[in-house]
C-alpha cells in the first residue's frame, strides 16, 4: 500500500468517524431513543439522518465524502 492510498483510507475513516459523533449529537439533541439507537446501532442512526435531513444533513455529507475517499483509495 502507497502512502496516497493509506492517507485517503485515514482521512475516510476519520470523516466517518467524525459524521458519526455528529449524527450523535445531533440525535440526542432531538429525542433520547433517538440518541440511544445511534449510539448502540451506528448504521441504523443514517436512517434517523435521511428522515431529519434538515437536522442531520451536514452528518450525511461527510459520511458520504469518507465512503468516497475510501472507495477511491
């Protein structure tokens, strides 16, 4: 593995990771059960930010830039 795949596949990961702790925020803004489910079930919290996109849609788009650079690396 070169160094560029390796820095994508880092920044891809660290954007997931960070849509995830805003999709959280986010939903324990909003309702408890909400804020529970993202943090026991992280890929059932997406679901929770395409049906509130006006409050979770910033998360959507980093998690879609994250799954872009890993998919390109």
């Amino acid at each position: 593995m070169d160094a560029t795949t390796a820095t994508m596949i880092t920044f891809g990961t660290v954007a997931l990771l960070l849509s995830w702790v805003v999709l959280l925020i986010e939903s324990w803004k909003d309702d408890y059960a909400w804020g529970l489910c993202t943090l026991l079930l992280p890929p059932l919290s997406y679901l929770y930010a395409l049906a509130r996109l006006d409050k979770a849609g910033q998360a959507l788009l980093l998690a879609a830039a994250g799954w872009i650079l890993i998919w390109l690396a």
